[in-house]
C-alpha cells in the first residue's frame, strides 16, 4: 500500500531508500476483516481508492503517536515542496472564489498567465482535462496549475459577460516564493527589520540581499523577525546561522543506529560583527529554533520576545507513489549550550517582551530590540 520511492526533500536532507510495505490477508488480517464486513454489512458504499488508502495511512500514523509524523496529499504534498524549494513553475495567477463558489483567475504583472492571454476575472472551468467544480480544493487547483519550468498547461476560462469558454495553452516559468520581507525601521532609520517567514532552500541567500540592500540604504543594526516561523530545512537553518557566525559548532544530530553529527562553522561568515538582535515567539520552531538558538548559544545576538516552540526533531519526508508524501520523524537535534528543548519549554528569551496583536500601536517587541541595539 506504501511504496517509499525515495526521500527527495527533508528537514535534514539527503536520499534515503527504503523497502516495499506489503500487505496481504495474512500479514493484516484484522484490517482485511474489517474491511469485509464495511463491504458486507455497510449501508454506505465503501471508500474507493485513493481515499481508503490515505484512511489506512492516516490510522497507521495515529498510531504510531508521534505528533510530527504525518501523512499529506499530493496537492498539498507539492505546494508545500514549493515552498521550501523557494519558487516553483507556475503561470502566475492569483485564484479568489466568488459569492457562487465560482473560481476567478487574477494574473500577476507581467506574468506568463497574463502574457498567454488570461484577463482579472476570467472564471476557471477546466485545468488540462481536469474539470473545475465546488468540489475541488484550492490546493488541488494550484497544484495542478503548477508543474516543469518550460512545459505548458492548458487553461479553459469563460469570460464575461457572455461566459463562453477561451482555451488558453500557456507555457510555465519559474515563480519565486519569498522567505524574506525587509524595510527599514521607520523611527530609527539606522535600524533594518528582516522578517523570515519560513526558513527555505533559499532563505540564506534572500538574507544576504536583504542585509547588503539595507545597509545600502544606511542601516547600521539589523533585526531579525523569526516570529511565526514554523522552521522549514535543517541546512537552510544552520546556513543562516553560519551568515552571522565566526567559528563554533551550530548544532548536532543524532540518527538511529548512527553516530552523533555537528553541523560546525567552516569559515567566518559575512556580518560577524553586525548589530544583530532575533525576534522570537512561541511561533518560532524547528529550523527557525536553530537560528535563534545557536545565535544566542554563541553570545552573537539578544533573542527579544517569548519563548520559543521548542521542536528538536528531524522529519524526513518520503514520496509516495501518487504524489502524497510521509513525513517521518527520523533524527533529534540540540544546540551545544543551551538547555534541551521540549514543546512548550523551547528556547528563552534575553528579553521577554510580551506583544498584543489585536494592538494598532507600534510593535513592542521589534521597538525593544531597535531600543536595545541603539544602545537606549
């Protein structure tokens, strides 16, 4: 029933390959039982496949009781690869659903979807040969809008306001997904404000442009927003820390059945000695933890806030043959100096400084670090 093809994107990288799960009447012959008597006996017709399979999957997980261990679907499953991946191949349209649940396409600026012809509010009828209807989710719309950079989707729309249906053929390109928001602080204009939103394949190197273009512009001190950050890659992480790092160990990790791993600076990074403070809350986890954490393990940055998630654990995520994926809980990491982590109990702050989002006012919690980092 699970078919592991190979490990194509983790939270701590690598391949991994594992073997075929069987199944048969005489290895399960519970679950082969129960399923006689729904067919028998049940008054509703029983699941098909693909939905009786991920039923079993998800059983087969809760079971298992662990909470970061977790099956998802194929569309979900490929969004979320996207965004780690930082970009995907795409057309560039906006889906919003109108008051009748009818799904509206709205192209992005000088995108391929504008380019190959679709117009603000063409309604969506079919996506190749997959027809659209109020059943179908978001996700599975975006995903079957996205696919190989070069490659072309066939996109049927109606256009008001006679609604007959235009074909359209239009060719994918790369679409960037930024990790990275920055401005400069309005009050203290010295000070600049980088908001990671997840921690991406390409997160070190949008960290870099937003660092060199803020100090262009005069920042002297540099925020670092980790707030409601749920991590992302393992690598990403502790290439991010290493941005700000001159030597020491990052993190280690421990594999069953392997020895202890660390993950250690190889060469001083490139703002070493810039005015650094991290933002954190109860929010930040797993790889954006590592940041946090081995910042202030090494007396780099003041961490302002809340307390961290406190997520330790690597999730290997396996492809399945249809395009779903498992994501496994392969590894446990910790941050030499720094207390061992649990959820709810995650990294502490040096300066807690509680934030009221239903708050119209300035942030506190980035005014505290800005304050902190001018020296007031």
């Amino acid at each position: 029933m699970v078919l592991v093809l190979c490990t194509i994107l983790g939270f701590a990288g690598g391949v991994f390959l594992s073997p075929q799960l069987k199944l048969s009447s005489n290895d399960w012959p519970i679950l082969h039982e129960a399923y006689q008597i729904l067919v028998d006996h049940g008054y509703q017709p029983a699941p098909e496949a693909p939905g009786l399979e991920y039923g079993m999957i998800r059983g087969m997980v809760q079971a298992y009781n662990d909470p970061y261990t977790m099956f998802v679907e194929p569309a979900q499953h490929e969004l979320e690869s996207n965004t780690l991946q930082g970009s995907f191949g795409g057309i560039g349209v906006r889906i919003v659903r109108d008051s009748e649940n009818h799904i509206l396409l709205y192209p992005l600026p000088d995108s391929p979807a504008q380019a190959g012809g679709i117009r603000e509010g063409d309604r969506l009828l079919k996506i190749g040969e997959m027809e659209i209807n109020q059943q179908i989710t978001d996700d599975q719309i975006q995903a079957a809008l996205r696919g190989p950079v070069g490659e072309r989707v066939k996109v049927t729309v109606a256009r008001p306001p006679d609604y007959e249906p235009v074909e359209y053929s239009i060719k994918r390109a790369q679409i960037p997904l930024p990790s990275v928001a920055w401005h400069l602080d309005p009050d203290s204009p010295t000070v600049g404000l980088i908001e990671v939103n997840v921690v991406a394949a390409s997160t070190p190197d949008e960290i870099r442009k937003a660092m060199d273009d803020l100090k262009s512009r005069g920042a002297e001190a540099f925020v670092l927003d980790l707030r409601d950050n749920y991590g992302g890659l393992l690598n990403a992480g502790v290439d991010t820390a290493r941005l700000f790092l001159k030597d020491g160990v990052v993190i280690e990790q421990k594999y069953k059945g392997r020895e202890v791993e660390s993950f250690s600076v190889e060469k001083p990074g490139p703002y070493t000695d810039t005015p650094l403070a991290v933002l954190v809350n109860e929010n930040t986890a797993s790889a954006a933890e590592i940041i946090a954490g081995s910042l202030k393990a090494h007396g780099r940055a003041k961490l302002i806030g809340k307390s961290t998630y406190g997520k330790d654990t690597i999730q290997l995520v396996f492809d399945l043959q249809d395009g779903s994926s498992l994501h496994v809980t392969s590894a446990h990491w910790w941050i030499p100096g720094l207390a061992p982590m649990e959820q709810g109990n995650g990294v502490q702050p040096d300066l807690a400084v509680e934030n009221n989002p239903e708050s119209n006012g300035p942030d506190p919690v980035a005014r505290a670090a800005a304050n902190l980092l001018l020296g007031k």
